[in-house]
C-alpha cells in the first residue's frame, strides 16, 4: 500500500517537472538592448571609468576595451582600485567592456554634455555563477539535482514514517 502511494506521488511530480523544467531551462532568454548612459568625457577626450566586481574581486589589472561600431578602438588596464582612463576619444557611441560586463555608453565632449550625463563610466563584472540564476537552469547537473530531489524527498517522507503493526 505504501508502495503504491510513493509511485503515484513520484509519477505526480516527475510529471509536473518534466512540464515546468525543459520550458524553463530550455527557453531562449531574453536579450534587452542596453540602456545607454550619457558619459562627458573630461578635456582631451577621456573617458574616466570604473569596474566594479559584485563578487567583491579584486579589479585591478583587468584589461578594458573601448568598441565603437564593433570594433576595438582602444584598451587600456584597470588601477588598483577598479578605475580606468581611455584618452583620444570623441563624442559618440561606444561599448565599454572588461571581465564579463559591458555597457553601452554615449560620451560628449566636456562642453557639449547635457546636465544629467555623468562623470564616470561605470563597468559592472557579472556576479553570482558568472551569469543570471536563469542560466542555472540550462546546466545539466542542477537539473539532475533537481529531480533527485524531488524523487528523494517524497521517498524520505514515507520511510520516516512509522510502520503499523
């Protein structure tokens, strides 16, 4: 009787995972355009930046690159502290990247800049697994721990309950 209780509530969830988990972690996710930040650039066309490493890392040392139209137009190396200067650039577009983050800003000349643009560009590194919790549903082995999970569990709470004479 137990037996027959414990298959049907396996088969319940291996059904109700075998529908939710391949459309989640099987789906195409979703790729928004980047927002673009207005930068001014201080004199001489700098851009002054800095990368931030949510995983707490040290960022010093880390090669930055400036893309404009998708190619590389300048790279330069982080200080210390995570901050970073790129000279000889115009007003523009450009793709700011280093580590695993990116971002896409436009950068003004120092006169030309609206009031809101800001100082600095701010470059964040991609934090827990390197990418979104979403990706963590691609990988083969959480999925696998997933479903010994949901297997085990019903098993243990039938096995810990008390026979009958």
């Amino acid at each position: 009787m137990k037996n027959g209780k414990l298959v049907r509530c396996a088969a319940i969830i291996l059904a109700v995972l075998g529908m939710c988990v391949p459309e989640l972690a099987f789906a195409a996710p979703p790729s928004p355009k980047p927002a673009v930040v207005d930068v001014a650039l201080s004199d001489g066309g700098v851009l002054h930046g800095q990368l931030i490493d949510l995983r707490g890392g040290n960022a010093a040392g880390v090669p930055v690159s400036v893309k404009a139209q998708n190619k590389e137009v300048l790279r330069t190396i982080t200080l210390k502290d995570g901050h970073f200067a790129v000279p000889g650039l115009h007003g523009g577009v450009y793709q700011v990247a280093a580590a695993q983050g990116q971002g896409v800003y436009r950068l003004w000349t120092a006169k030309a800049a609206p009031p809101s643009a800001q100082k600095n560009a701010i470059v964040f590194t991609q934090g827990l697994f390197g990418g979104s919790p979403k990706m963590l549903l691609a990988n083969p082995v959480v999925i696998a721990g997933v479903v010994a999970t949901a297997i085990a569990v019903p098993v243990a709470v039938v096995n810990s309950r008390p026979s009958s004479p």
